[in-house]
C-alpha cells in the first residue's frame, strides 16, 4: 500500500517540512542555539495554551505530563475529586491514588456525559474545603465525549480545588483559553493536534498552582517542575530534551498559526461533523450521543450489528491502507474509533469513508455506495 | 559555519541514515508495524547490552531511566549505597532519596577514584544485610572518569544488594558484559554512543531485580517497569512512543552492529589516546590522571593557567563551529571537556585538536603548531 492513511486518535499525521525537520543534526542543548529555539517554542506554546503563566516542555509522552500535573501540585493524603468517565479519566485519578493521594472517583459509564450535579454538591457540601484538587480529561479520546470544561470550571467557582485538566487530543484543536477558564494545570502532547511526532509534552501551571508546588510533598525527580524552571531562565531544560521534536516544533507551530487557530478548529468541527453524517448514514450509532458533546478530535462507532469491529478495522488496513482504532478498557469490541486530528482535512476523511462504505459493505452490512461520502459532503459544507 | 563538529559528551552526532531515518511518517504504536519494531530493536539492545534478562525502552531522557531504575526495585526506607565522584553519581543518590530511600553517600572528589576500599568495609560489617542497592555511574561524563565496575562487581560479590549501574555515556562503546558482570539494573540513553537523537532510554533487569520489583513501594507510574512488561508481550509500550526514534533506532543498531561491536571500543579507545595525547602535548592536564581510569567517551581537560575555559569555548565555536563543554557543578570553571562518542572518529578529533592549538595560541598559551596533532596522530596508531 503506498498511501497509508492514518485515522486513529493519535499519533496524528504529521506535515511533510515537519517531518524534514525531525531529521536535523544534532546540537549542543546547553548552547545558545538551544536557548533560542525553547525560547521561540516556548513563548508560541503559551499562545496555543492561551495562557501567560509558566509553560514546560517535557521530553516523555503525554502520560508524562499527567504525573508532572499530580506530582508536583499536591501531597500524599490530599483529598483529590477524580471525574472520570473513560480510560483517560482513570488513568488521572489511578496517577494522582499511585503517588497516595486520596482520590475520590466521581464516575460516569464511558461515553455518557460527566456527572457535573454530583461535583457541583460534592464541592458544595465540602465546607472546610478539604478537596485540593480536582482532575478531569477535556477530551476522553477512549469515548470521543469532550467534557464540558466551561461548566467545570463554573462549578468549581471560588472553590480554592486546583483544577488540573488533560487537553491531550484537544489542544490545538479546540479553542481552550486557559487562563481564562481558571485552568490551573494543563497539559498535553506533541502527536496529537500540533502536528509533531510522540516525544514531547507540555504543561502549563497558573500563580495559583505554583505557590501549590512551593509546598507538594509528592515525590518527583524527571517531571519536577521547579527544576525545569530554573533551568529554563538559561534557556535549558533539565534534562537531554528530545532535539529533534524541539526542532520540529518550531516548524509545527509557524504551519499551526499560519492555517491560524479559527480555521483549525473549525476543520476539526468540519471532520467531526463529516465522520458522524457518514456513521447515521450508514445506520450506525456514534457512542456519544448528543452533538454538543462530540468530539472533534476523534469519533467513537458502536460497532454494525453481527459484524466484528476488529474485522472491519484489519480489512480497512489491508485493503486500503487505512488505521481505525478499536475500543480500549471497558468498550473493547464494543466500538470502533476513527481520529480526525492533525495534519488531515476534510478529504482525507472522505476517503476514509469511502473505504468504510466498501469494507461494510463486503462484511454484509446494508450499503448504498455514495450514500455516507455524501452525507459527510454536506456536513462538511454547512 | 557550514560544517559543524560537535565534540560534547552528548548528544552525540548521527549518522545521515539515522537523521534520514527520523523524518519517518506516522504509524499506529498499537499495530502490527510498532510490534514487528520493537521486537527487532529490543532483541539487538539485548546483545548491546550483552543481557538475556528484560530490558525496556522507554521514552525519556537517561535521567528518566535512571528514575526507573531507583523507584521499581526498592522501597521508601530502603538502606542504599551511593558511590559518588561526579554529578551524576550524586543526581542518582539524589533520586533515591527524593523517592524516600535511605541512602548513605560514599563520596571521592570529583575527578578522583571512587572508594572502592569504603565500599568494601561498608559491606563487610553489614552483616544483616540491610543494604539494599549499590548505585553507581560506569563513566562520569561530568570529570571523563570511568569507574571500574569490574571491581565493584567483585566487591558486591555474595552481598544481596542490587548493583544499579549508570552507563548512560559508555554503553555501546566499552565492553560492557551486564549479565557477566552482575549487573542488576543498567540503563544507557539514545544519544550518546548508540547513534541515536535523544529521546529514548533503555533499562535492563535482572532476575534478581525482577524479584524485587515485586515487592517494590516507592511510587511510581510513567517509568513503572511492569506496565512495560505487560505491554511489551503485546509489541506495544504503555504510552504513545517517541515513534521517530524508535524507526531510527533500528537503522543506528544496524550501523552499530555492521562497524561491529570491537571495533567500536576500540574507535573510542583510540579517540581518547588521541585527545590525552594532544592535551599532553599542549602542556595541559587531564583531570583524570590514571589512564586507566580515563574514559573512552569523555576528556575533560584543567583550563590552561589564566585562560578562561568559557572563552575558549566561545571562540572555538564562534571561529570553527565546533562545540566542547564546560565543567558543570564543583568543576564548574575548572575544566573543559572534550566528547568523543557516537558517529565520530578519529579525524573528527584531529580536527578538534587542530583547532584548539589555533584558539590557544590566539588567547595565549605557547603552542607549536601541529605538535598536538602529531601527538594525537602517534597515539591513534598504537
């Protein structure tokens, strides 16, 4: 297959000058070369965040920078509300119990709506407020469900509860003003929405949770924070940095500012709306069923009726060249995914479609051939 | 400067097939194409590693193996010795303690040899066995002093304690028989003599150490081993992979193994006579002065009397784009130091040193031209 078309929710396909630039020499990352180049990233990632507080680049996966976000902000035995409904979310909360904090899962069925009524009573009732921290998944790429962080962060109100939030496949994506949504931790990863390799990850941290770290007990060495701060005033991280992602970076973000924020997020908006035109026209159910919760980033299919998510995926590989994912955790071979981030558009999502309509309809599920490319045209163009 | 030389301890420069190799497309970490790679990669590091016991690949700095290494095999409270005579040994005693260890420091002066003798007496009166871990840097890239882990092999000999061995700036270019030597936990990083971009470390487990993984308390998440294990079984690791290294990673192993595993050893062994011998020649001192204890992958060099190390660093750089280091920590203004490791040989470091005779002679320092190139020359060919 010579064209392989990646549409899984990550890693996200790449540009072509940003792949060039991942093969770069290798330079001294305690020069002033090096200095430059985290400043300019820096500075541009701050303006991706929408924020003007302290922002790190970390050289690990995205998994990374959500130990970062627990480890330093809090101490064993602080009292942390978990709202988790799909892998990610428990994943947070399995973090945040690992390094003993005492977390308290507010738990929804993966692919249903966060239960923001049981946060807004559980903050309420806590008078003394005893909850230091509150962690949530913006985008729960295992489901597709982007949870509503505008209604959290309503709820969360005067509440002193950090509010520590994975924007891992939504970053870039989606319009997420973090400072002005009172985000105290963010985070995410370069393979997503920013168009760059695994390998990176970046993390944002308010005034508030800075004087938070001056006081965390948690214990932390690679992810510690306060180190990459004062190694970054030289215009150097603590560690090796990833180089060549460094590099890249630059080139991914001038290609980021230059499609410009607006019309990335609505080619997100577009591929989402595309991809779930084409499942109701192909009889098929998204998992997440109201569109004011739809992912832009990634959409997850209850699997036809009597066909096997897991077939229909291999046969779109080997026929077509094309990568859907499948159900993680709890909705294994229940559903599949397909991602729509990064360096694709709209017609790569067509041709993604086209081939679901073929490999359905060899699988013996009820096709009209042109029927889905069709509904996710005028999706596309409303 | 168009043709930059880069002679750091790290990152080391790559070969072209390794940087072209980085600028791979994106794939699925969770398809046939990842499993197929990392059973590959992994089995060819097991042979660099000269181990038939676990080894993991993880996507972090060396630093972040190093974390791995402490927090997976012990518990907070855990008696542990550290052997210290550079800034990475002390980096490593600092991560056990940050997790909690009990650790007790057998320090030597930088640049000096370690305490083989206190480690010995140390051992000896712990009769109960309540030592743990010994934690030790094979080759301290902060002074160019490689310690002898042969002999503390043989020291540790029946003692129940774990040897946690640092080889980050050796493995791959000295003969490093993990497995034969007893070696509990080894981990190297990507970006030093493996020919690799940084982004990538690399842990190895013994028997012995998986045991005691077992029972292991301090808290962990990112860098749990286990996890790793499990997923391995399936070709996959437990978070998104720096994905471009790992494709490169299988074109620097192939390179590695075609130069051959003796002749790579040797290359370094000869690159460092060369710079000891230049030094030499230039009237300069080697802050290592026992040959036998001068590393194959570093040199650091006394500043020559009243020249400023920064400003022969500069003006290597500023006038033949070639970058060594400085002293970092206690050495800090004391010495320079030269790399020697990775995708260099020796004509890269007559290269070097024809520049330094250039840049000591404009600051100074009475140098006859080509004395130093012609010391380096004779004890290349020896």
């Amino acid at each position: 297959m010579f064209n392989k078309r990646l549409l899984i929710p990550g890693p996200a396909p790449i540009p072509p000058a940003v792949a060039r630039a991942m093969s770069t020499e290798m330079f001294n990352h305690r020069g002033p070369r090096f200095a430059e180049l985290i400043a300019e990233v820096t500075a541009s990632l701050k303006r991706v965040f929408q924020t003007e507080s302290r922002l790190f680049i970390l050289t690990s996966s995205g998994t990374g920078a959500m130990e970062a976000a627990v480890v330093n902000f809090l101490s064993p035995g602080d009292r942390i509300v978990s709202l988790v409904n799909g892998l990610f979310g428990d994943r947070f909360a399995s973090i945040a119990a690992a390094y003993g904090g005492n977390v308290e899962r507010l738990e929804s069925a993966w692919g249903e709506p966060l239960d923001y009524a049981a946060l807004e009573a559980r903050l309420r009732e806590d008078k003394d407020s005893s909850i230091r921290a509150i962690t949530v998944v913006h985008n729960e790429s295992s489901t597709g469900m982007m949870n509503d962080l505008e209604k959290i962060s309503r709820i969360r109100g005067d509440h002193p509860a950090l509010l520590l939030v994975d924007t891992v496949s939504s970053m870039g994506a989606v319009d997420l003003p973090v400072d002005r949504l009172g985000v105290d931790v963010c985070f995410t990863g370069s393979q997503k929405a920013l168009l760059l390799p695994p390998g990176l990850s970046f993390i944002s941290a308010s005034e508030r949770a800075w004087k938070a770290a001056a006081s965390s007990k948690m214990p932390k060495y690679y992810f510690n924070l306060q180190t990459a701060e004062e190694l970054l005033k030289k215009g150097q991280t603590p560690f090796t940095p990833a180089l060549p992602q460094f590099v890249a970076l630059r080139e991914a973000l001038q290609i980021y500012f230059a499609e410009g924020r607006e019309n990335c997020y609505a080619r997100h908006r577009r591929m989402a709306s595309a991809v779930r035109a084409a499942a109701r026209a192909l009889g098929l159910e998204p998992l997440v069923k109201e569109e004011r919760f739809a992912s832009p980033t990634v959409t997850a299919i209850m699997n036809p009726p009597n066909i096997s998510g897991k077939r229909l995926q291999v046969m779109m590989l080997e026929r077509f060249g094309i990568e859907i994912a499948g159900g993680q955790g709890a909705l294994e071979g229940q559903i599949f995914r397909v991602g729509h981030l990064g360096a694709v558009d709209g017609l790569d999502i067509i041709a993604g479609i086209s081939a679901l309509e073929i490999c359905l309809q060899l699988l013996g599920h009820p096709v009209k051939a042109g029927e889905a490319v069709g509904a996710a045209e005028e999706a596309m163009s409303t």
